[in-house]
C-alpha cells in the first residue's frame, strides 16, 4: 500500500462523505456529498437535466471518494455559551443557516449595527471582530469571523442539506414586552 491509498481520519473529527458519481453513457462525474450511496445517487439524479430525463435511477453509481470528504470539528464548548440569537448570528455570518451546508463558508461577516447586543456578545466572547470606522451608514458596520469564530461555526454546521440546524444551549434572551394584547384576549368577541 502506498502513502496516498488511504486516509487517515482523526476519530473525534466529524466527517462529511464525499461520493464519486458517474453515470452510465457519460464521460464525466461529479463528487457529492451525502451521508450514503443511495442518496449520493439521488442527489445524481435529481441534478440531471430534461435532456437526459431518459437515464434511470440504475444508470447512476456512486463510490466513496475519501479524498474529498470533508473534515469538521466536533462541537466547541464556545457553542453551549450562546444564545439562540447569538448562534443564528454566527451561523447567519458563515452563510450556514440555510440551504446546503455544503456551500457554507462562502462568507465570513455579518452587518449590523455597531451596538447590536448579539453581535456584542459575540466579540466579547473573541467569536467576532467589528471593522473600525463606520460602514455604509452612521452606527454601522462589518463584524467579521476571527480563526476561534469559524472553527467554532465549523463545529455546529449540518453535515449535509436537511440535517437539523443546532439549537443553543442558553435560552433566548427576554424579548421586549409587548403592547399588544394576549393572543387569548384578541380572539374573544364581548358577549
């Protein structure tokens, strides 16, 4: 065996799989990431245009690709400090918080008012770093991920799309009280 026939995985690394798929009757594959061949497959499948509408399920193999899998942390202990808004902000800034997990990471900012208490929080706690000066506005700027930042968003991300997002260990924080009525009280008429 040679030095690049296999990958070693540290075992407290979470790991997203990589699938080479090919298609029987084309010359290409693709990599996708998905937790099995099946889904792998699928995930094939469902990307093939009308034009090739005419390619069965069967036609489509998937084989594990390690070289591409990709390697996340397990869960930082910065995680379970957060409220729930502080958690929405650090994934939000990772472009994590909806769509394909697969593509996070495109961004690494956040921009909010220089005040904004989550975004505070987070720079108190060396998750984010507000640009000096202010930013397209009076008040306004860029909070940007430090190195403690991503790889603790790193830590929580879904594996892959449709995996639950993470929930924070802390409650959310008290919401303004409101001047509207309860809910139960509008929805009575006087008799």
């Amino acid at each position: 065996m040679n030095q690049h026939s296999a990958v070693i995985t540290p075992t407290n690394m979470r790991v997203r799989k990589a699938w080479r798929v090919t298609v029987r009757g084309y010359d290409h594959s693709a990599v996708f990431h998905a937790a099995t061949a099946a889904k792998a497959r699928m995930q094939a499948w469902n990307s093939l245009s009308d034009v090739t509408s005419g390619v069965r399920i069967v036609d489509v193999v998937a084989r594990r690709h390690p070289f591409e899998d990709h390697l996340l942390p397990p869960r930082d202990p910065v995680i379970d400090q957060l409220t729930a808004e502080e958690l929405h902000c650090l994934l939000h800034s990772y472009g994590a918080d909806y769509g394909d997990p697969v593509k996070a990471g495109y961004r690494d900012y956040y921009y909010a008012e220089r005040t904004n208490p989550f975004m505070v929080g987070l720079t108190e706690k060396g998750l984010m770093s507000p640009m000096s000066g202010d930013v397209y506005g009076e008040g306004m700027t860029y909070f940007v991920l430090t190195d403690a930042g991503r790889h603790a968003v790193r830590s929580v991300i879904p594996l892959y799309r449709g995996d639950p997002l993470p929930e924070a260990a802390q409650p959310a924080l008290a919401a303004e009280p409101s001047t509207a009525a309860p809910a139960e009280e509008a929805t009575h008429s006087p008799s």
